[in-house]
C-alpha cells in the first residue's frame, strides 16, 4: 500500500475509522470536512493533518486521495486531483485493500444490523483481551472508536451494500443478517437487484469461507435458494442461524427482562451456551446470535467473550439514552427504514407504564416514496407519533411526498395521536417541550438532524 492518503470528508465516521486504521499503522494521512467534529479531533491527535473547509490547496500532490459517494465532482479537491493525475478511491476501495492484508476478516453485512453487529463483534473481542483489528461504523461503547489496528489474526468490519461497492470484498465469514428493499434510488429493481449484487458479492468470499445466514429472513433464504442452484465458490459453505427453527444455530427458551434478554444457543441441536444481553428487543437476540456464531465458526475460546455480552450497551445512535430530566427520558436512534423503526419501537414494550412519544425525521425523499406503505405500519408500541420535515439528504423534493401528506395518511391508518411539527429540530423541541411530563420517554428516529433532539430538549430544560 501506498504509504500516503488525503481523506474528502475525513470526519465522517467511516472515513475517519479507515483515517484511524492507517494512522496506527504508520501511514502519512492528512484530511479535509467543511466541519470541525470529535471524529476530526480523534485522526489529528493520531497525527492527522486535518483543514476544516474543502479547497484545492489542502491536497498534498503525491497521495491517493480517498472519497465517498457523497463527494462531488465539482469538489476542488477532486479537480485538482483529476488535473494532478492522482489516484482516487472509494473509502470501498480502501476498506477492500486493508481488508486483503488481514489474516481472519469476518465482515457483516445486510440491510439492517450492521454497525451493532461488528461492533459489538470488536467490544467483546477487545473486552475478553483478544486485540482485535476492525473499521465500524459508529463508536463502540466504553472503548470510545470506531476502528482500531492491532496485529491479531482477526479483522472486522461492516460491509455497505447501499451503492452496490459490498461486491468488492473477500472474506473468511460473511454474517448477512437480513435482506429488505432499501436504497431504492441505486437499487432499481428491488430486492431483485439486491439478491443479484449478494450473489456477486458471495461469489468472491475467500477459500473455505463460512456465509452466516439468517433463514427468518425471507431475503437471505432466497439468496441461500439461489446458491442450492449455483455453485458456491472456494469451496464456501452456508451456516444458518434462527430463532427456534431447525437450523445450524438457533436462539431458545428467551426471556425478556426488564434489564437484561436471556437466551440458549444450539449448535446442530446441541445446547452450547446460555447468553445473556442487556440490549432490548428481538432484533438484538438475532444481532447477538450472529455475532457468538461468527467468533464460534472462528475458533474463538467462547469462555473469553462470553461474560462481555452482557456489558454491552449499544453503538451510538442504536436506542442511545442521549438525556434525562425532570423525569422524562430521551433516547436517539438512528432507524431510517420500516423494519428498523419497528425494531426500535418495539423495545419500547419494556417501558411498563410509560408514555413513549417517536418523533420521526424522514430521510429522503425517495425513501419515504419507495416505502410509504411500510412506514405506514412502522409505528406501533407507542402512544404519541410527531413526524417532522423530511431530511433530504442532497435529494431534491418530490411533488406529493413530504410529511404532511403522510402524517395526515398515517393519522387514517393507525389508532395513535399523530402531528406533523414542521421547521427545524430545535422548532420541533421548542413546541414539543411544553407537552412532555414525568414518565414521558422520548425516541428520535431518522438518519439526519433529529439527533439534535436531546441536546435542544436538554437546552430548554435548563433554560426553564
């Protein structure tokens, strides 16, 4: 590899994961972001020569410079580079260099899941000692990173599958834990382009690899039928894992507590292990289950990881308690898709005899488009809906699709109180506030600025 890079958009928290993993591992890296941030602040005390603000001088004029999909052409870094001849990369590209010159990659893919299953892969892992490497997509709880270069046998990472770059990659284990109409505006045709961009990807997976696959999924078990049919390459195998089903790993005998989810693993109809989390909801017995049969599947001493899953919490912006006051509660998560927000939704049945307000940010226009019906059966478990403007995310409005057309279908649709707040995040606390009582619990949901939500209400609190 190259020993110099200059990173577009270094604050990102992918972009600044891959910074990070050179960084550690003696690259030059210099970087630009039109904002200052506390992932910016992490790569320049790692020695990264960070510019807040994208101009043409910030590039250095012997680097490969590194980009995601967001960067335009228009960006003067990226002209200059063009004009200099320079190599530029998708962070893909980078993620599938590193990723070759790794021992042991285990990469988590699927439309949902992601980040909390190669992060709670890497916690548990780091916790029982085993240093592992690995580039996730938010920041692991108590060890406070996103990536990390160590010189064990194990990599980990998660693996976008969003703009089609997944088929890139080559690893040891592959957990796909679920495959659902998404990101329509690249994947065209659905599910079917999604199922044929898997295919591809699986058809690259290294020699004797594993492909951990959920079989609840109705997706997975298409792409595990298309490969009854198709050879698997490399002599690659399928695992599967379930709830109670008949599969290779299976979760049995749960129990929902109010802090802690108790399960037993089987393994070929044989009891392994019991496991204990203090994640909520059945999404994350599904997340857990994927992650111990991975470690299994790579020879991992399960004794080591074990007791850490117990400590984990959660990745940040997945039911992130983000404030408290007064006796109201806020969480943040970042659920942008139907199914997503029906997970997070239905962890709040452990809120006994609270009132839960989901305040909803929808994120592009698209989106909210491909998946209006899906959305519309997306809220439930809770007793209050506030949906607010749409965050466009770059796109262009569409004619007819915003949030008032869909709160006022939704109020239709569902037997919930349901209001659109339009204007900014701190507009929608400003008016959300002086409802809130004692036993509210408040959950953000949306990939955008409704993150900010906590931070306004905690800001009106102490005002008052």
């Amino acid at each position: 590899m190259k020993k110099k890079y200059h990173f577009i958009a270094i604050g990102g928290v992918g972009m600044s994961g891959l910074a990070k993993y050179l960084l550690q591992k003696g690259f030059e890296v210099s970087g630009s972001d039109i904002n200052d941030s506390k992932y910016v602040q992490k790569v320049k005390k790692l020695g990264a020569n960070v510019y807040i603000g994208h101009d043409e001088n910030n590039l250095p004029d012997d680097c490969i410079v590194i980009a995601s999909t967001a960067i335009r052409e228009t960006n003067p870094e990226i002209q200059k580079a063009k004009r200099l001849g320079l190599p530029i990369w998708h962070r893909s590209d980078l993620l599938a260099e590193i990723s070759k010159n790794e021992e042991h990659f285990i990469g988590f893919s699927g439309t949902h899941g992601k980040t909390t299953t190669s992060g709670l892969c890497s916690y548990v892992m780091e916790k029982a000692g085993l240093k592992p490497s690995y580039v996730v997509g938010g920041t692991i709880p108590e060890i406070e990173t996103n990536a990390n270069a160590a010189n064990d046998r194990i990599f980990i990472a998660e693996l976008d599958e969003s703009d089609g770059t997944i088929v890139k990659y080559s690893a040891n284990v592959v957990v796909v834990n679920n495959l659902e109409p998404d990101h329509l505006d690249f994947y065209k045709n659905g599910l079917e382009s999604i199922l044929e961009t898997f295919e591809t990807f699986l058809s690259h997976i290294r020699k004797d690899g594993i492909i951990l696959a959920n079989t609840d999924n109705e997706g997975v078990k298409r792409l595990v039928k298309y490969f009854t049919e198709h050879t698997l390459m490399n002599n690659a195998k399928f695992v599967t894992y379930s709830i109670g089903g008949n599969t290779d790993y299976s979760a049995k005998n749960i129990n929902y507590g109010e802090d802690f989810t108790t399960f037993d693993i089987y393994y070929k109809g044989e009891f392994v292990s019991n496991l204990k989390i203090c994640l909520k909801g059945v999404h994350n017995v599904y997340n857990s289950l994927a992650v111990w049969a991975s470690l299994h599947q790579s020879g991992i001493d399960m004794t080591l990881v074990n007791p850490h899953f117990a400590t984990f919490t959660g990745m940040g912006r997945r039911f992130e308690k983000v404030g408290e006051f007064d006796g109201i509660t806020i969480y943040d998560d970042y659920a942008h898709h139907p199914t997503e927000i029906k997970a997070t939704l239905s962890s709040s049945k452990s809120f006994t005899g609270k009132n839960v307000i989901a305040v909803f940010q929808p994120h592009r226009y698209t989106r909210l488009q491909n998946l209006w019906n899906d959305f519309m059966g997306a809220f439930s478990d809770v007793n209050r809906v506030i949906v607010t403007d749409v965050y466009a995310a770059s796109e262009d409005p569409i004619e007819g699709v915003n949030s008032e057309a869909f709160t006022n279908e939704l109020k239709e649709k569902i037997d919930i109180p349901c209001e659109n707040i339009s204007g900014s995040i701190a507009d929608v606390a400003a008016k959300l506030f002086p409802t809130l009582k004692s036993g509210d619990v408040v959950i953000g949901l949306g990939a955008g600025t409704i993150t900010n939500l906590g931070k306004e209400l905690l800001t009106l609190s102490k005002e008052k």
